[in-house]
C-alpha cells in the first residue's frame, strides 16, 4: 500500500499558522502545551477531517467538514489544530489534546508500517462518528470501492471496538451501526 499525503488547500495551512500567531486563540484550555514552547510550532500531518452520522453509516454518505493538522513542537506532537471550511475559505475552530493526539500518531504509524506489505494505494483521512463518540483514521483507496477500505479506531474506541486493529470499512460499519448510541459522562451524575 502506498500512503498518498494529502495536501491541505492554502487557505487550511494559513488559518492554522494564524492561530498558532493569535494570543486569542492560545487562550484555548487545549492549547496549553502551546504558550511556552521549546522550539518553533510546525503544523504537520495534514488530514481532512469527515463525519459520518445516521443509524445506517455508509463511508460514501462522510462529509468533509474540515482540516486536522498536528502541531509540533521540535519532533513532539504538542496539540491539534481543527479548521473548517466555509464559504469564504478556511477558518480556524480550535484545538485539541489528549489521548486522540498519540492515538493518532500511532495510527498513523501503523498505517505506515500497511503501507510496506500492500500495493494499494491509500489516503489517510480522519473519519468521525459523532452518535458513537468515536473517531478512525481512514485509509481510503481513491481507485478502489468504499468498501475496501480501512479503518483504524483511535483509542479510546467503543465498546465491542479495539482501538489500532485495522478493520475493513465493510466489517466496522455494522458494528458502529449497532453499538448502543455514546453519551458524554458529566460529572457527578449516576
């Protein structure tokens, strides 16, 4: 399998590099990694970011509704910077931390690592299941059917999923598709 790097559109790569300039946006409680960094902060790993929503999820109905880049700070990944497309260009959303951040990169290393033993082509993507809380790094082949396509969950992943396996697009979606809907836990409730 060969990874096709997907190139942001200009306007992805200017609303991530301003905000990373924006005290404003630094404000962020996510961006606290990013006040006092050791070196300079470089977006890197550019993926387009789809959702995907309904009882029935079918990789054909994702919509892309953004750009996800991963902020480094020297060869450390700091944060992630979220833009969305509207209809003037991009704009920058926010940032993020936590566990998705080294799930992430560790996905990405994996989807390496298939890269070596596969002649297929691929492009990482980000792909999101809002009703589930869950979020895959897609390896989709631009000339081949959805359905051969790859997901890898990030951690953390439902229920009945286990994060890092690369699944068969065909073999997850029904599984999504039946695990109970995610709600977020507030604090203090039962």
């Amino acid at each position: 399998m060969t990874l096709q790097t997907p190139q942001p559109p200009p306007s992805a790569l200017r609303a991530v590099l301003a905000a990373l300039d924006s005290e404003d946006a630094l404000r962020q409680p996510a961006a606290a990694a990013l006040r006092h960094p050791a070196g300079p902060l470089l977006p890197a790993h550019p993926l387009a970011v789809h959702v995907l929503d309904g009882p029935r999820p079918e990789l054909t109905a994702a919509r892309r509704t953004g750009w996800r880049f991963l902020i480094k700070d020297g060869s450390e990944v700091a944060a992630a910077a979220e833009v969305v497309q509207g209809a003037e260009g991009h704009t920058f959303s926010h940032f993020t931390a936590g566990p998705y951040l080294d799930s992430t990169v560790r996905a990405l290393r994996q989807a390496w690592q298939l890269a070596q033993t596969s002649r297929a082509r691929r492009q990482p993507r980000l792909l999101t299941f809002p009703g589930q809380y869950a979020t895959a790094l897609w390896l989709h082949g631009p000339d081949a059917d959805a359905a051969s396509d790859l997901l890898i969950p990030l951690a953390p992943a439902p229920l009945g999923v286990t994060a890092h396996r690369a699944y068969p697009a065909a073999d997850l979606l029904p599984v999504l598709a039946r695990a109970p809907l995610g709600r977020p836990l507030l604090l203090g409730s039962s």
